[in-house]
C-alpha cells in the first residue's frame, strides 16, 4: 500500500513537472528574423549569416531545449535544440539568437538550414514532443540586405520591416527602442525654466519637515503623559492636580543627560573599566647597622 502511494506521488510530481516545462515553453516566441547579412551581426566565427530571434515573452525563466526549429511544414523535427547546454536557459524577457547557417556543427545554436531571399521563408518553434506548435512566422520575399522582419514590439501580433528610417535591426535586444524620454520631453516642454521642478521640490521638502516636527512633538507628549502617569502610579497619586503641584512628570535636562548616559554605560560598555590611578607606597623595613654596605666598603683616601 505504501509503494502504491509512493508511486501515485512521484507520477504526480513528475505531471506537474512536464506541465510546468510545457506551460514555460509556450510562452517562446519568434521575434525577429534577419534573412540577407551583409554587413549585420556577426556571429561567434566572426561571419555574417542569417539569424533568428526567440524571445521569453514569461517572467520566468524557461529552457528551450529539447524544443525543434524547422523551415518545412512537413519536417516539424528538422532542427532539435541540444539539452543540457546552460545557454539555452531563456531568462524572463530576455532573446536568445539562432544562426541560419546549415552548420549545426558549429553550436547549439547553429540550425541545419538557411534561409533563401529570393522566396518567402517559413519558420516554426515546436514543443519537446514535435507535434505542439509554439509558434510559426512566414517572411516576405524579396527581403533588404540588412533589413530584418520583426514584431513592432517583443511578443507582439504586429509584423512590420526594420532597418530603415527610425527603425533598427535590434538582435538579442527589445524590438521598440527608445530614443527620448516622453514625460522628460513633456516636462522641458510646459517648464523651460525649471520653476514648476524647484517649487515641487521645495513643496517636498518642507512637507517632509514638518511631518517629522509634528511626529516627534505627538511622540514627546506621549512620552511625558506616560511618565506623569508611571510617577503617579509608583506614589500612589491618583489626583491630577496634586500631582501637578507636587512635579510629578517633570524632568530636568540633567536628569535626562544621566539616564542617557548610564543607558549608554549599560548597553554599549558591558565590561568593567579599570582605575587608571597607580599608587605607590613606601615599604618601611627594620634597619641593621651590622649589614649596611657602608661599613664594608673601602673609605675613599683623603687627599
């Protein structure tokens, strides 16, 4: 019965797993693809090929090996992606590049095909098992040199040109690229010279300070009223106004500066600090005019 139940709990496992792996996988997607390399990226031999970019469009990081890359329909198998190479590990939102070069001897991520310019070219991401489809892409014919067929932003549905006018071919990078800050640009804009940015921070600042003030003045009287109230407490007063007349609550500066040191004393100085002052005393002795070197010393001759 046992084994039964050991058995059941590791298959379960092993499910959950496999859906896991397979759920992380669906997330790949095909993200840009550059067909004609003139005078593009190169690759780790120093050459100029076509390339294909996957993208994790997931927050969490998924290993595409064991996965098939194919430029034939009927060949759904024709690249499979080596496993247990560590670079194959797709961090969240991040690209991975695959060379077009028919030279899988070069790497893992060298695929068994090329791409053909003069025709449209179809490409296709499928799962470990070779049946589920990831993702497919047909690229137009007639492609530029140097210009890629990309999603207008990462995982995106919208295809669209890249390489010419404001547009770049971005390999292993974010597709949408950013050369100016909008909010900043809006900001110069309604405030040239600044003062609406000096007010607000001015604004903060003060803002912040009398925040603190009034925090600590709430804590110093609670703090006073507490103590009032311990004072009370310990004299068995439970008349206000006696208490008042009596100064109950009340505490001089040195009072406090004590308690503040010997805090410190007692928290921070755990050990015993030495008497610095040495004292020297005489030590008197019974003298013996039989033992004194005087008398056994030679007397100097007078002259």
């Amino acid at each position: 019965m046992n084994k039964r139940k050991l058995g059941i709990f590791i298959l379960l496992i092993a499910a959950v797993c496999l859906n896991i792996q397979a759920q992380g996988a669906k997330s790949l997607r095909i993200n840009e693809i550059l067909v004609v390399n003139e005078e593009n990226y190169q690759d780790d031999y120093g050459l100029h090929n076509a390339w294909i970019e996957i993208f994790n469009t997931s927050f969490a990081s998924v290993n595409m090996g064991g996965c098939y890359l194919t430029n034939d329909k009927d060949n759904p198998k024709k690249y499979p992606i080596p496993k247990g190479d560590v670079m194959t590990l797709i961090k969240p939102r991040q690209h991975t590049l695959f060379w077009a070069d028919g030279q899988p001897s070069r790497g893992t991520f060298h695929v068994n095909f090329t791409l053909d310019p003069t025709k449209e070219n179809y490409i296709a991401l499928y799962d470990s098992n070779g049946k589920t489809l990831i993702d497919e892409v047909i690229i137009p014919a007639g492609q530029i040199a140097d210009h890629s067929w990309a999603r207008v932003e990462d995982g995106s549905k919208e295809w669209m040109q890249k390489g010419g006018g404001n547009s770049y071919v971005t390999p292993s990078t974010n597709n949408l690229t950013l050369d100016k800050n909008e909010k900043i640009e809006k900001f110069k804009e309604h405030d040239a010279g600044g003062f609406g940015m000096a007010l607000t921070a001015m604004t903060v600042v003060f803002t912040g300070l009398i925040l603190l003030f009034l925090s600590f003045k709430l804590v110093g009287n609670i703090s006073v009223k507490l103590g009032k109230r311990n004072a009370m407490k310990a004299h068995g007063i439970t008349n206000k106004e006696e208490a008042k007349e009596q100064g109950f609550g009340k505490r001089s500066g040195e009072e406090f500066a004590a308690i503040s040191m010997a805090m410190h004393e007692y928290f921070d100085d755990v050990h015993d600090i030495e008497d610095m002052i040495i004292t020297i005393n005489k030590v008197k002795r019974t003298y013996s005019p039989w033992s004194s070197k005087i008398y056994t010393l030679r007397e100097n001759p007078r002259k």
